[in-house]
C-alpha cells in the first residue's frame, strides 16, 4: 500500500488470478493512427498469455498482429470504491501453426459466434500490471499517482 | 443491424445516453511508447466532453494533456452474450482557465479522494462510436468485422 494514493500494487500471480476471474476484457491497440479499444472474451494461459478467438478476416487481426498492445481487465465496486484492474501489455501474434491451431480449437477460449476460417491470437505477457484499490480511499486511476 | 455479425451501430446520441449509465470508463492512451489503459471515473457533458478530475502531479495527466486519447465505456452480459460498448476519441486537454475550473468544482465530476491541486481534464467527443451486442448472436468484439 501507498500511504499517498491508497491502491496497492498487486504481483503478477495476483494479477493472473483475478485476470481469471471475469470473462470479458479490452484489447487496446492502434487503428488508423488512433488509439483504439474492443471488449473481447479471452482465454489465460498459466504463464499469463491471452488467447482471443476471432475471424481470419477481422479487421482486429489486420490492426494488432505483431503489434504490441495492451489488453486490460477490471472489476471496480463504484458504490463502495473499491475494485482492481489488470493490465498485460506485449506483442500480438496470430498462431499459425497448424498443430497450436489445432489444440486451441479444443482447449482454447470458446467463440460466441460460429465464423469461418476461426483464427487464434496469442498476446505475449511480456508486462504484467496491476492494482487493487482499497474501498473508500481513492479515486480509481485518478489518484495522485495515476 | 448487420446480418453478418450480429452487432448494432449505435447513433451517436444513444452512445451518449448509455455513456451516462455507468460510473466507470477506460482512458487509453499512449505512455513511454507503449499503449496503456486505466479505468477511471468521469463526468459528461450533453455533447459527450468527457471529464476527469485528477491530480497536478499526476503522471496521467503528463502523458495525456494534448494528446488523441480513447476513452471507453461497456456493459457486457456474458452469460447472455449481450451488452454495448461505445469509445469517445478526441483531444484531451488540462482545463486551465480559472472561471471553467471553479465551475468544475461544483458541477463536475466527484473525486474519489481529497487531493491536492485538482486539475480537470476534458476529452472532446470528435469521434463518438458505439455497438450493441445481441443476446447469442456474436462474440464480443470478435466478431467477423471487428
């Protein structure tokens, strides 16, 4: 905990655990030279790689493969001011080996969708961050220190 | 709606109108090169500025201040697969003129926690995009055009 800002800097376990625990997150990345943001359901590996399920001809995919970005989770309690959030940042690839294709088909996040020509995205954790806020002591990202 | 994807365009003011629904949103931007994200709570004005209130000494507030930003509101059911997202993308700029701050003492947004030298950040609404999502038809943001 800092005294100044009143949220505490969660570990990378931490973060993963919660990370587990809601289903929908957003991918933040560039579109047009913009910054862009999407809701996406998502899969977590052990090691923290997110796994996205998507359309071969998403415009997502053509915006953030080999990019990096960032995909960001939260749970935030506005009533009682309290909540975490969790951010992975690293580079986006789309998996084209067919045998890893073959395996997330099964194993991999559910799509809400039936599409053709189903794709897989791995994002790198190559950043792990996160923090959780403590009820009633501070605004939410927008404490000192944010 | 499309037939292709099972998502709704959202006219600019029903954006705004579900904008206002909830307490809490994303700012995303740019820090030391890489993307990054922090949910925050805000204001909104009738013609969609977002407001943040936030402190002088926060690294927000430097990484942000005359900077295209996105800031990103959702509502998603993921048992029903259903809910809406929308994303003001424009300029954000430290409010600095005197009269406008002390009005946004009183009519702005609530701070979270007392802090000192509060500024108020405002994110024009350039660009006001949102979509609802059908119960059972698609995937969140990964749907076929996402």
């Amino acid at each position: 905990m800092n005294p100044n800002d009143g949220f505490r800097e969660l570990a990378r376990q931490e973060c993963l655990r919660l990370m587990a625990t809601v289903p929908v997150g957003r991918i933040v990345y560039t579109r047009r030279a913009l910054p862009a943001v999407l809701p996406v359901n998502f899969g977590l590996d052990d090691d923290g790689t997110v796994l996205l399920r998507t359309s071969a001809t998403s415009e997502l995919v053509r915006a953030i493969d080999g990019a990096v970005v960032a995909f960001e989770t939260d749970d935030v309690d506005a009533d009682r001011h309290s909540g975490w959030s969790v951010v992975v940042t690293g580079t986006a690839t789309v998996v084209t080996d067919p045998a890893e294709h073959e395996c997330l088909s099964r194993t991999g996040p559910d799509s809400w969708v039936p599409a053709q020509r189903e794709l897989f995205v791995r994002i790198e954790p190559e950043l792990v961050t996160g923090r959780e806020l403590v009820g009633g002591r501070t605004l939410y990202g927008v404490g000192p220190t944010a």
